[in-house]
C-alpha cells in the first residue's frame, strides 16, 4: 500500500538520504529542499527516463539547455510581469501572509485570527539584477517557467534543425516562484525543477494534438510505476486557466495530502510565439498578445500549399520532477508484516528509478576470500550496467537488506562460502550467488557468469 501520511516519506527521506531541508544547520529555509546521495540518483534517473523517451525515442522532439536568469523584457512580453500573480492575504494578528485560496472559513491558517486584510496580488516571479549597477535597467528576474527560454529560441532551432510541424522543443531544468505559502515537503516549493515541451502544431490541429498529449503523459506516468487509480485527470475550468491557456488537463495524483497536480498540459495557442514575435499584424494572431516592438525574429512558419505565413499554436505537456519524485517515493512507499511478526518497510520503487540496482554483499567480512570474490563481482557488474552497483562490507546483512528494501534496491546478491568451496551436498553451488528479490524476498542462485543476463531478463537493469 502506497504512503498513507507525508510524515512516514520525510522521516524516510531524512533516515536514507534521499532529501534534506535546504541549509537546516541554521534552521532551514522555507520552502527549500536539498537532494542527499539516494535522491540525487532517484531525482537524476527519473529525468533521464523523461529526456530518453521524450526526445531520443522520437523523431519530432528536440532538446535544449537555457540560461535560469532571464531577460526581463521576455517575461514582460510573456506576460508574467503582469500577471504572474496569487492573490495574497495578511493576517494582521500574527503577520503570516497566506495564499488567498487556501484561507478556509475567513480564518488565518496560522493562528487563527480573523483579522485578516482583503487579497491583493503578489507576483511570484524572483528578482535579480545583472551586472554592478543597481537600477531598473539591471533588473532582471530568475525564471518562473522553463518554457519561456524554448519560445525565444524558437527561430534558433528551427533555423538548426530544419523540422517541419508538428515538431516539439524539450527541455528540463530549474524553475523559481516565490510562493506565499509553500507546503506539503516537496509538493510546493520556491525552487524547483521541471521538465516541458512546447510541441508546436498547426493551428486547428490542436485540439487533435491536446488530446494526444495528454494521454501520452498519463501512460508515461503509469510507466514509472504510479498506479491506475492513483492518476486522475481534470480539465481545468474557465476561470482556473493561466493567463496563455485556451484549455489545461491537469494529471493530478493522489499524494498523501490529497489528489494535486503532477502535470499540466496546455493548449497554449499562438500566444507565447505570438507575444515574441515581430511584426506582429502580419500573422492574424487570435490569441490577445501585448503589443510587441521589441523582438527583432520572425517566429512563424510557411506552410508549404499556401505558402502564407503563421504563427504555429503549441501544446505543453509541463511536469514538475520535484512532484514526480514524490508521487513515486509515495506509490512505492510499503510498510508489511512479515511472517515472524517484524514490520518491513520498502520501497517498490520501479527498477529503472531505483537509486542504487544491485548490492554485492560478502556473507561475513572478516574473510578476505569472500570480501575479494565480492568485489570481483562488483567490478564484473559495473562494467556490464550502466546503473550504480555497491560493495556493502558492513558484514551485518539483516542490516544490508533494511537499508536496501528502505532505499529500493531491487537486488541484492550474496556472497557465501559455497561460492567459493560449494559443500559436499551442494557441488552446484560452486561459483553461484544469491540473489534476493526486493518485493517477493525469494532468493535464487545464479552463476556468477550469468549475472548480467539475469539482472536484464528479470529485471531490466541494464
Ligand atoms: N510552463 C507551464 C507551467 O509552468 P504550471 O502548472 O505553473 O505550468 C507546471 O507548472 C508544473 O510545475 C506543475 O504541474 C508542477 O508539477 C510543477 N510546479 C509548479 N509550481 C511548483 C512549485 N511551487 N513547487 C513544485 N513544483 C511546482
């Protein structure tokens, strides 16, 4: 049974190093979180698996890396000057400043008090400035969105790779919002990553291609081990709609707090390429875009019959890797009684996102045969899988496998005396290990030489 509280996936994350309060030596910073040694592996692998299967398992979708800080005039143009806003509240009992919408029954979530200001809007966007002179010339803001660095590079791209609509830019990457009331451990926090592509399409096409992506994303999810009845999807209404969107689905999971978005995806129309582009009137833009005298690109495309100019309309499927790591530490979260009573906790996460895919452990440490069979065998399996593979020479093995199960570990191999000089009883064993499946606890015993076929038939760790 996945987590049933956020409490039971912090203490775990903290205990096995997967995430940490951001600086919490001085106390911490709100809405901050660090990545330890097993969260770095989890967080890395599930992009990996994104960038893998959005961009190289696909002829129409090409990647990019753009800067965090942003030229102020883009997301004025964008518009997220203006109106990349939540509407905030101050209590004036206790001085917390909340988010307006999640102030139930006019009271302060804080202290309760119902002394509260009306909501007025607060721009979440994080300001710098750029160079040695602080003026309004230097201001410059960190981004809100990876998106925006895909829609000025639209020309750029298309001018290097000569693709032909419907065709998608991808990128992942960190994204910044001041929120007013971040929350729920990783779920809402004022730093972290997403992973988007903008995928532009011919305009009446894309409701077509909306519904396509939508489904994608759903069934990508479900491959990273999140269940059926876990993943809801929601259309957004009228009045939710960010200030680009002609319609969003939301992907919304069913986190221990509640069922939130995963994933957003959006018709965004013809408003981004439409906002940045030059000589605007020329395009019949339907979407209600500022007007713009800035940019210096043509960001439309030829069709090929009519030969008239457009400006493509773009479908966004937007995920958050913070929430993914998340909704899939919660899915795999499992706490079971096993048959002498003890409780297990283990995490079932999918092979292909665990931290760490295989554990060699030597059955005692204190016999050097055994520990440098072991390592033989490390080394073997770190040349056969590109998956991190550890030598665990504690020499406690209950404890090996808790820690293993507690971080995911799909495999964990034993070393034993009958490797090295089977028994009489068992000569089979000879040069044979045990393998110890995480979920099922069975152990088999594989030949040594076998190990790197097994690990990808049964498992595939590759
Ligand atoms: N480019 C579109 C966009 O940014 P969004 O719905 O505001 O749309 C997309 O964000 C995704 O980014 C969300 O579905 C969520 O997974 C993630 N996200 C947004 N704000 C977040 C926050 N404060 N903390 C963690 N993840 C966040």
């Amino acid at each position: 049974m996945p987590a049933t509280s956020m409490e039971q996936l912090v203490a775990l994350c903290k205990r096995r190093g997967f995430i940490f309060g951001s600086s919490s030596i001085y106390g911490g910073l709100q809405g901050f979180y660090d990545y330890g040694p097993m969260g770095v592996e989890l967080k890395n692998q599930l992009k990996n698996t994104w960038w893998k299967d959005m961009v190289y398992a696909r002829d129409d979708i090409e990647g990019i890396d753009t800067n965090l800080i942003t030229n102020r005039v883009v997301l004025q143009h964008s518009g997220h000057e203006d109106t990349f806003t939540d509407p905030m509240i101050d209590c004036r009992a206790c001085k917390a400043r909340i988010r307006a919408d999640f102030i139930e029954n006019a009271k302060c979530i804080a202290c309760g008090s119902e002394d509260l200001t009306e909501p007025r809007p607060f721009n979440l966007m994080f300001r710098t400035q750029v160079g040695p002179v602080v003026d309004d010339e230097a201001l410059a803001y960190l981004r809100p969105e990876t998106a925006q660095g895909i829609f000025t590079n639209f020309k750029n791209v298309m001018d290097s790779t000569v693709p032909k609509l419907p065709f998608g830019i991808a990128q992942m990457g960190k994204a910044f919002r001041n929120e007013i009331t971040p929350r729920n451990f990783i779920f809402r926090v004022r730093e972290f990553e997403q992973m988007e592509v903008e995928f532009f399409v011919k305009p009446g096409e894309d409701d077509k291609w909306h519904d396509y992506w939508v489904q994608q994303r759903h069934d990508w999810w479900l491959k990273q081990g999140l269940s059926k009845d876990n993943l809801v999807l929601e259309a957004q209404d009228k009045d939710e709609l960010a200030h680009y969107s002609k319609a969003t689905v939301d992907i919304c999971y069913r986190f221990p707090h509640g069922l939130e978005e995963l994933e957003g995806v959006a018709n965004r129309t013809d408003y981004d390429l439409g906002s940045h582009t030059k000589n605007q009137d020329e395009f019949g833009i339907t979407a209600k875009v500022l007007p713009n005298t800035d940019s210096t690109a043509k960001l439309a495309v030829q069709d090929i019959d009519t030969k008239k100019w457009f400006v493509p309309y773009v479908i966004e499927p937007s995920a958050g890797v913070d929430r993914g790591v998340l909704a899939v530490l919660a899915e795999a979260y499992t706490e079971e009684t096993l048959e002498n009573g003890e409780t297990r906790t283990v995490l079932k996460l999918k092979p292909h996102l665990s931290p760490i895919k295989v554990a060699v452990i030597p059955l005692a440490k204190n016999k050097p045969e055994l520990v440098a069979l072991a390592k033989e065998i490390t080394q073997i399996l770190r040349g056969s899988i590109a998956g991190r593979v550890v030598l665990e020479n504690s020499g406690n093995i209950g404890k090996n496998y808790r820690r293993h199960d507690e971080i995911g570990t799909p495999v964990c191999i034993t070393v034993d005396f009958d490797t090295i000089a089977a028994a009489d009883s068992k000569p089979e064993f000879k040069d044979t290990v045990t393998v110890r499946d995480r979920d099922t606890l069975k152990q088999d015993r594989v030949a040594i030489d076998e190990l790197p076929n097994y690990l990808r038939e049964k498992y595939f760790i590759y």
